[in-house]
C-alpha cells in the first residue's frame, strides 16, 4: 500500500479518515480540497489542462494518500492508485451530514484557511447526481490489479482503519 486513493460521495468521512490512516501508516495525506480551492471558496483559476496537470504532479510520488473524489481526474489517480477505498455512503445520511456540518464555523482541517464549511445548492447537488453506480463499474475493471475496499458505513471505515 504505497499510493491510496479515497474516494466517495461528500459528508461520507474521507478527509477524516484519511487523516486517521496518514497517521497510522505516517504518510502525507493530499486533501484534493486544499489544492483546489484558494481561501474563500476561491478555485485556483487553474484551466482544465493545469489543474490536470497539478494532479499528475502529485501522483508521480512514491507514496501518498490522496483524499477528494474529483471526477475529471479520477482517470489519472486510479491507474495509479495501488489501494482504492470507495466511500459508498447512504445519500440521506450525507446530506444530514452535510447540514450539520455547516453549521460548525470551525476551520476546517481539510480545506485551506478561510474556507469553512458552508451549505451551497452546488453542493447538494453533487451529492444528488453522485455516480455511484459508475464508480462500481469502473473500480470492478480493476478489481484483480488493485486493493479495491468499499464501505457503506461507519462501522465498514473503522474495522477497515483497524485492518489496515
């Protein structure tokens, strides 16, 4: 396990959960978030071939823990990903997390400085259209090339967090 992508539906727990497994293993973990995004919700202002670009530059490390689900490079961090870990959470209990989540006005440890958890119609609807049936299809591609680990709750993460 030196390169471990996770992955999943946002208000699941990855960002925290990989927090927890950058320290049991004492390994970088990479919140896609905090690349992304500038202070105040700010993207980058990186075009589609940069902000791809940024990616790559990140993968090609020995090791690494990448948190963020982000489609549009989901094609350059799988093929090179040696453990996937899919967060298939239940939509409702996201969303209820998600609400609770922002009303918490504490920085968020994952996100840069500045950007506090907030409630956006953007966002909802991520969590709406997530394509959770396409992530299954694609990770059963590389189901015998990769550790592939999916859990559907909080009690899957922590036995996986134990396991691992």
């Amino acid at each position: 396990m030196k390169r471990i992508l996770i992955i999943g539906i946002n208000g699941a727990g990855k960002s925290t959960f990989a927090n927890k497994l950058g320290k049991k293993l004492n390994r970088q973990v990479i919140h896609l978030d905090s690349v992304y995004y500038k202070s105040g919700w700010q993207e980058a202002h990186l075009t589609r071939d940069e902000w791809k670009q940024k990616v790559r530059d990140l993968v090609v490390k020995e090791r690494w823990i990448i948190d963020g689900h982000y489609n549009s490079t989901l094609n350059i961090r799988v093929p090179v990903a040696d453990t996937i870990i899919f967060f298939n959470f239940n939509k409702f209990l996201c969303l209820y997390r998600i609400c609770k989540r922002a009303m918490d006005k504490t920085q968020p440890f994952d996100k840069p400085e500045g950007n506090l958890n907030k409630l956006s119609w953007n966002l909802v609807k991520k969590l709406i259209i997530f394509p959770k049936k396409k992530i299954l299809n694609m990770l059963e591609q590389y189901k015998n090339t990769k550790k592939i680990y999916i859990v559907k709750n909080d009690t899957e993460v922590q036995d996986l967090l134990a396991r691992l």
